[in-house]
C-alpha cells in the first residue's frame, strides 16, 4: 500500500495502476477510520482493480472552528486498519495541498441541499462538494463509496456528478451499528461510555417508530421520535424530518413518495457531540 500527500504522488500512482488494467474504486474520509469505512473499502476491493483511501479532513464543509478543531485525527492508526483491507493507496495531503487557493467555487443544488444539514450548517454541502470534486477530477475513479449514515450527502453528491458529467458511479452502502444500534461515526470516539449507552436510544427509537408509524400518521410519528428523545437526558434533537427519499423533501403522508426515510441529527452529551442517523420507513 502507497501512502501520498501529494497530488503529484497520487496521480503517479494510480497511472500505474491504470496501465495494469485495473479500475480505480475510491472511499474518500476524513480518518478516525471505523469499522463503517471498513465496510466501505472491503465492498471497493471486491469491486475494483485497486481501490484508493483519501483521508483529509476538510475545512471548508466544517461551519463551525471548533468542530474541526476537535475532529479526531488518528492516520497511523488508519494507515495500518487499510493495509490490512487490502487498499493500495492512500491520499493523506496537507490542507495546503489541497487549497493553495481559497476554493472559490460554488456548488448549489437546490431543493436538495436545502433542507436538514444544508438549513442547519451553512456552507456545508458546498464544502463538500468541493473537496469530493477534487478528488473525483484527480482520481478519476470508476467507482466511489458512500455511507448511508450521511444519507443526504450521498444525494448531494449524485446532484454535482450528474451537473459536472463526472463519468463515476456513486455506490452507496448500508450504515453498520454497534451491538448498541449506535451508528459508526468518527464522531463516536468523542463520546463517554455513558453517553454511547445514552446515544444507542436514537436508534431504539428510530426502530421503535417503524412500528408505531403503521398505526400513526407522518406528523405523530414526527412528534413520537423527537418527544420520546428529547425526554432522555443527555439527548437533544436538533431536526427530525421524514421525506422523500429521492427529492428530500418532507412528505405528510405515508403515500405521498415511494421511497420514505426519516433523518435526524442529535446533540448527545455535556460536552454536546452532533450525531446523525437515519431510518427507512418504505
Ligand atoms: O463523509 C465524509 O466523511 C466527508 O463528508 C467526505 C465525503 C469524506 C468529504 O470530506
């Protein structure tokens, strides 16, 4: 496995690659790998000639300093975790590297990126749109892995290859859980022992609601998953909406999309850590 920080690098590596044969399946992430990115890098192997691992943890998708400040940092740990996967290179440039320049650009893909994270973190999506275009326009992969945990990424992401023609295939995959039901997160290992049993109660309940949303409506189901959180101390919901799948707007009824999915973001701790997780309900 090939560790590079720099473009140069990269490029010369994967034209290597290339002039074996082999398809390229890219995992980009920020680090603070888990056995979430694993899943992610195990289904690229299976599917690609060689697969490549960005680690770079990017400012301008962060609206708040002390967020990336205290974002978790462990490459040695991630280097080591991806050798043993079977990646053959991995892109851990410097901010520098990446940003010579501010990024100028500006991706908006309205009614999309509007909603849920795009109302409640500013610039986000534009952030990340603008690292995940760099890394497509410089990797070139033919594939590319996404989590489910960060549903309304995955959609955003779709919008920018399909507006830039980006000849890469958006291959999203399951969340994985703790034994908890927690979903994985880099931003777990942030977490006391006690607030990860405190957190597991957002998936508990996001279960729970399949069940009760058979006999309720949209809005009663809404108000069952953020009631029944926000009286768990330690928990506190910042948005719980139900949408459709395809255009992430919210639905108010059970048969106004083919695809439902509830999404929600919360704070857990004193110490408040953002978690985000999600649920099918059709
Ligand atoms: O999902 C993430 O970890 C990040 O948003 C991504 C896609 C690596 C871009 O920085």
């Amino acid at each position: 496995m090939q560790v590079v920080t720099t473009i140069e690098g990269l490029k010369a590596e994967l034209r290597k690659l290339r002039v074996e044969g082999k398809s390229i399946g890219l995992v980009p992430t920020m680090g603070a790998l888990h056995a979430g990115h694993a899943s992610l890098v195990r289904r690229s192997v299976a599917e690609n000639g060689a697969t490549a691992v960005s680690v770079f943890v990017n400012p301008t998708q962060f609206n708040d300093k002390n967020d990336l400040q205290h974002y978790p940092r462990t490459l040695g740990a991630d280097c080591k975790l991806l050798e043993t996967l079977g990646a053959d290179l991995v892109f851990a440039p410097a901010p520098e590297e990446v940003y010579p320049e501010p990024d100028t650009r500006r991706f908006s893909y309205p009614p999309i990126d509007t909603v849920m994270e795009g109302a409640h973190r500013p610039g986000h999506f534009n952030g990340v749109c603008q690292i995940v275009s760099k890394l497509f326009l410089w990797v070139e992969p033919d594939n590319a892995y996404f989590g489910e945990k960060d549903f309304q990424q995955i959609a955003v992401v779709r919008a920018m290859v399909n507006d830039l023609r980006l000849p890469v295939t958006i291959c999203p995959c399951p969340i994985v859980r703790e034994e908890s039901g927690l979903a994985l997160s880099s931003r777990n290992a942030l977490l006391t022992p006690a607030e990860k049993v405190t957190a597991a109660n957002i998936f508990r309940v996001l279960k729970d609601s399949q069940t009760f949303a058979a006999g309720h409506t949209v809005a009663e189901t809404h108000d069952y998953v953020v009631n029944s959180l926000n009286a768990i101390s330690g928990l506190e919901v910042e948005y719980y909406q139900i949408v459709d799948d395809t255009t992430l707007q919210p639905v108010d009824s059970w048969t106004a999309a083919s695809g439902i999915v509830g999404c929600i973001t919360v704070y857990c701790g004193s110490q408040p850590v953002r978690l985000i997780d999600n649920i099918r309900y059709r």
